[in-house]
C-alpha cells in the first residue's frame, strides 16, 4: 500500500466533499423547484462531466490553466497560484468533475418532497428558510448522505482527469489511482492489486450506503402518502 498516495486521496476526497456540499446543495433544491425554461441546459452542462472522457476534461483545464494562458499566467503572477500539476489544480479539477455526483441524489431527495408540506409550513407562519432548515433539509438528508458518499468515492476512483491535471509528484498530487498505474507500469502486480483491491471495498461500501438511504427515503415517502 502506498500510503502516502492514499493520504493525498483521503485528503482530495474530503475536501472535495466538503467544498462542493454547500453549492451542490444550493443547486440541486433549486433545479428540483424551479420552472425556468432554462433549466434543462443547466441539467445538461450538469452532466457533462459524465458524458465527456476524463483527458477531454483534462485537456481543456491545462489549457485552461496552465502557463501558457492568459488566465494561468495572471494567476501565478498576481497570485502566485499555479493551478497545473499542484494540489490545488487538482482540487478544482476534482470539484468540477464530481460536481453532478454530489447534486443529482440531492436534486431526487426535493424533487420528492411533496409541495404540500412547503405549503403546510408557510401557512403555520414559517419563512422560506425556516421551512428549508426545519422541514426540508430533514426530510432530504438520504440525499445529501448519498452525494456526499458518491463524491468521495469517485474522487478517490478518478484517473484520467488527475492525471493530466496534476500528474504523479508523490505527496502532492500522486493519488491511489495514479499509484496503481505506476505500479502496474513497473509490473508490481501485487502491489497494485493491493490498492486496487481497497478502492473496490470502498466504493462497493458507498454504493451500499447509497442504495440504503434511497431505500429509507422511499419508505418515508411511503408512509407520509398514507
């Protein structure tokens, strides 16, 4: 196991996570609620990461970013900022890769709120951000759990953009993903298998986490119909 790559994976999934939960879940309750003729480009630009091969996404992000643009070179100028082959970059890379896997189990959980109980609450003398707060945001928490897990466990399964973006400086930018390559590279089988082996487990555990909390939000659905 190469733990020092694991750390960098730990680390980019948390903050990817974390970084991505408060706008995520500004996004999805407002493509759940909204009517605006608008709304299916922003679903598609949504979707796009999944569409897309990982090194399309890449590629556009070195260009993007790297010291041969305007943007890249302003940055690390003005800022001192270099957004390629750093962990920062590969942090901005991560959030706008997971960005549909932490919105979408969100935008189901509203989308499944009936009106009513919005209704309900507005009448009983509740704002719109108490009913969010103290109604919705309850209700919807199997979603929020199940983006949260799918985001860390894509994070830690993604390759092609990590790759490109940030390249494989060990402590740094090195993920498990990047380590499994490396090794299988350099015929260390078992060494790959064994990290390998582990990102399976994981994301065998997300999606079991997933499937649960979908599970429990139906049920609740159920029992609130009657």
């Amino acid at each position: 196991m190469d733990y020092q790559a694991a750390r960098v994976s730990l680390l980019l999934a948390a903050a990817t996570a974390l970084l991505l939960l408060p706008p995520g879940l500004w996004l999805a309750r407002w493509l759940a609620l909204s009517a605006w003729r608008g709304k299916p480009l922003v679903e598609a630009l949504l979707m796009l990461p999944l569409l897309l091969p990982p090194t399309v996404i890449g590629f556009y992000l070195l260009l993007a970013f790297g010291q041969g643009s305007a943007l890249g070179a302003w940055l690390a100028s003005a800022l001192n900022l270099r957004l390629v082959f750093s962990f920062e970059g590969l942090l901005l890379a991560s959030l706008l890769v997971n960005l549909p896997f932490m919105v979408q189990p969100i935008q189901r959980s509203f989308a499944a709120l009936p009106h009513s109980l919005r209704e309900a609450a507005w009448v009983s003398g509740l704002s719109v951000w108490q009913t969010f707060w103290r109604i919705e945001l309850p209700l919807a928490w199997p979603g929020l759990l199940a983006g949260v897990a799918l985001t860390v466990a894509h994070t830690l399964g993604e390759f092609g953009v990590v790759l490109m973006v940030g390249g494989s400086i060990p402590g740094e930018t090195r993920t498990l993903s990047v380590a499994i390559y490396d090794r299988v590279q350099a015929f260390d089988l078992g060494g790959a298998h064994g990290m390998a082996l582990a990102l399976v487990v994981f994301s065998l555990l997300a999606l079991a986490l997933v499937f649960a909390a979908d599970r429990r939000q139906a049920a609740a659905r159920t029992l609130q119909e009657r």
